[in-house]
C-alpha cells in the first residue's frame, strides 16, 4: 500500500445519493479475487451505454476529471453488500480518497482495511463541496481537511478517523502488515513463556 500522508487534490463530483456497492462495481465484475484492473469497471452501469461506449454525460467520463483523486459523494454512499471489491474498484481507478455526510459503515471500515480513505464531512462542507470540482488538500496527520477555490482557502474542517487505522495508511500497511511487523515482540513474548506442562 502506498502511505497516505498528505494528499494535494482535485475533487470530482458524484451527487447521487444512496449510491451502493453493487453500482460502485456491479456483481458480474466479482469473480477475481486480485485488485488489479477493476478500476476498469468501476461505474460501469452508468460509464457506458449499451453499447459499451462511455456516456459523455456521466462525471467521470468529462476530460476535465481525467487526473481527479478525490471523489465527493452524495449522503449514503457505499451502502448495500460488503464486497471488498468496491474500494478495490475505487483505488484501482486511482482515488485516494471519498467524502460525504454519510459513508456506509461495512464500506468505510473496508476502505480503511485497503488504503483508501473515507473522510465524512457535516452537511454543511459537503453542500459546498458538492458545488465544486474544487482543490483540496487532506492532511491526514492533523486530520484537517482544507477546501480551495481557485487560489484562496474556503473552507477547513477536521475529520475523524481511529487511530489505528489513521497509523496504518500513514505507515502505507495493511492490518495484517502491521501483525508482521510486530513479529519479533510477538516471538519475544512467545519465547519468554513458561511452557504449560501436561501430566
């Protein structure tokens, strides 16, 4: 995982709400276990047509949003099943981070288990940011969110974000990363046990 410390930004806007997993990447793309080219499917349903050409109408498909890191949601999004396969989606297209007033809970604790970022704003910020594309810069260290338009600051606000999780995308690991690397204290403790004897 790369380490998340401090991002530089441009937003790209989606203000549908209620969005879910299954449109984030739709069940027929599930069937790899790896990460690697499900950015390709990611929105497919509303990417293309049927024909399989992209929809000059949909946000990500304007050339303006081509090098956007930052998606801006609207209330709700990532609800529905659990497939880890939608921040796989999400990374693999090349966002580093989501924001909203509502993240679903199973979506946001699998974007954090994966390097991507989910940052839930107060209705208010997002109003705002729903307005953009607008630069921003995430500070993930000081938890501060920082909104520009053109060249002058609009808005700040801070984020939460538990601290273990926080310590994982700052170091660039996953959970199991952070086992691993605590596998010589874990051997010392093992080591330093008195072994059960049996009768």
């Amino acid at each position: 995982m790369q380490p998340f410390k401090t991002l530089d930004a441009t937003t790209v806007v989606l203000p549908t709400t209620d969005v879910d997993t299954d449109q984030i990447i739709p069940a027929r793309f599930l069937t790899t276990t790896t990460r690697e080219g499900l950015g390709e499917h990611l929105f497919a349903d509303w990417r293309f047509d049927a024909n399989g050409d992209p929809d000059p109408s949909f946000e990500l498909n304007d050339p303006a949003n081509t090098h956007a890191t930052v998606l801006v949601a609207g209330r709700n999004f990532g609800c529905g099943s659990s497939r880890e396969h939608a921040p796989w989606a999400l990374l693999d297209y090349g966002f580093r981070a989501i924001i909203s007033s509502e993240i679903a809970d199973i979506f946001f604790s699998n974007s954090l288990k994966n390097g991507l970022l989910p940052i839930r704003v107060a209705d208010d910020i997002l109003a705002v940011l729903l307005e953009g594309p607008h630069r921003v810069t995430i500070d993930l260290e000081n938890q501060q969110l920082s909104v520009f338009d053109a060249d002058d600051r609009i808005l700040e606000s801070t984020f939460p974000i538990d601290r273990f999780s926080r310590y994982c995308l700052l170091e660039g690991i996953d959970p199991m990363g952070y086992l691993l690397g605590q596998k010589a204290a874990i051997e010392g403790f093992e080591s330093a046990r008195t072994p059960i004897r049996s009768e």
